[in-house]
C-alpha cells in the first residue's frame, strides 16, 4: 500500500487560515469515510483531531476542521495560533482492512 | 480514562526479534476496539503495523505481515508485538493505541524507542 500523499510544508502567520490536504485512491481515501487527522508536536505522541472525516473529539477546538472530495481529504485550521504549530497526519482505512498514514505535514506559524 | 503504556527492551541486535508490550488500564481489552501498534522512525512519519479486534482477529501492514505477530493476553489486559529478523531501518519509536471501529486512534501510550544495533 502507498502512503497518501500530503504536502511536506504550509505556512501562514497567525489569524490565517490554511488548508492541508491528504491524497489518495479509490481504494483508501475515496472509497470511505474514514479519515482521520492527528496533530504532532516534537517529543510527544500524536493527538487526534478529526475521525471520519469531519468529525471533532470532545474538547478538540473548532477551528479544526475537516472533508473530503474525491480521493482527497483536507484538514482546514483557522484563526492560526502559535500553539497550532506541529506536524499534522492524515490516515485512512483501505479495502486491504488496513490503515494507511500520510508523509505528514510540517505546519509553521510565522 | 484508558491509559496504555509500553514496556519493552530499547536496544534489539539485528536479526532478533523486537518484542514489546501493552499494559492497558481503564478499559477490558477484550470489551470492543481495537488495539495497535504503531512506529515513528526518528525524524520520520507514522507507519502502521497492525492491530488486533477485541475478539482475536488480526490485521497487518503489507510491507511487514511477514514478520509481525500482534498477540492479547485478557488475563493481563495488555496485548504485544513481536517484529521478527529486525535490521536498523526498524529502528523508531514505538506506539500502542487503541483505535475505534472506524479506525481512529483514539488513545496513545507515551512510545518507547527501540534501536537495532549490535
């Protein structure tokens, strides 16, 4: 299976908004709607941030979202903050049953 | 509040088997879920290894079926893995994690680094 495809890199400066976007196939991304987005910062585990491709756990802030068009998902920040600097993946499940994870993206708030 | 926590050596020698564990707390791992591993090489991405649903069935990356064995122990509430014929480019940190039906991961443990190294 083949990772998904994101940007390496997004930048804006805060009180912007950015869009991250995550491709894939038929197969993974486009064939359902199980896309999830995990935010990173250095030295620490992986946070979740959207399930099912737009959903938000409790207590995630709503400036995250998330959706999907095709074989491409996105993950949309707004009004950045400094503390939204980190690295953000995208994952989705496969007709394989498994799970497939994005290159991630380095998010930096100028 | 379910917590997981990995224990394990942090040094494998190449060709050995790299073999960690899951203590799990605050739910039954054999109530529903899913349960996983992922790893992080240094200064790379997330792969996905595998998991396995509450009632034994097991699910494994491509790249390393071969190798993997993602095993429960409900006596204990922790599950395992056992990467076999390690060489350094299985060096990374190590996560467990408890995913949903629709496979989110929804619980992290804190990782733990292994390198291959002789």
């Amino acid at each position: 299976q083949s990772a998904l495809t994101q940007p390496a890199s997004v930048s804006a400066s805060p009180g912007q908004s950015i869009t991250i976007s995550c491709t894939g196939t038929s197969s993974d991304v486009g064939g359902y709607n199980y896309v999830s987005w995990y935010q990173q910062h250095p030295g620490k585990a992986p946070k979740l941030m959207i399930y099912d491709v737009s959903y938000r756990p409790s207590g995630v802030s709503n400036r995250f979202s998330g959706s999907k068009s095709g074989n491409t998902a996105s993950l949309t920040i707004s009004g950045l903050q400094a503390e939204d600097e980190a690295d953000y993946y995208c994952s989705s499940y496969t007709t394989s049953s498994t799970l497939v994870f994005g290159g991630g993206t380095k998010l930096t708030v100028l | 509040q379910v917590q997981l926590q990995e224990s394990g050596p942090g040094l494998v020698k190449p060709s050995e088997t790299l073999s960690l564990t899951c203590a799990v707390s605050g739910h039954s791992i054999n109530s529903g879920y899913y349960w996983g591993w992922i790893r992080q090489p240094p200064g790379k991405g997330l792969e996905w290894i595998g998991s396995i649903y509450h009632s034994g069935t097991t699910y494994y990356n491509p790249s390393l079926k071969s190798r993997v064995t993602i095993s429960m122990d409900t006596s204990k509430n922790q599950f395992s893995l056992n990467l076999s014929s390690v060489t350094a480019a299985d060096t990374a940190v190590y996560y467990c994690e408890r995913q949903s039906s629709t496979v989110a991961t929804e619980n992290w443990g804190q990782g733990t680094l292994v390198t291959v190294s002789s």
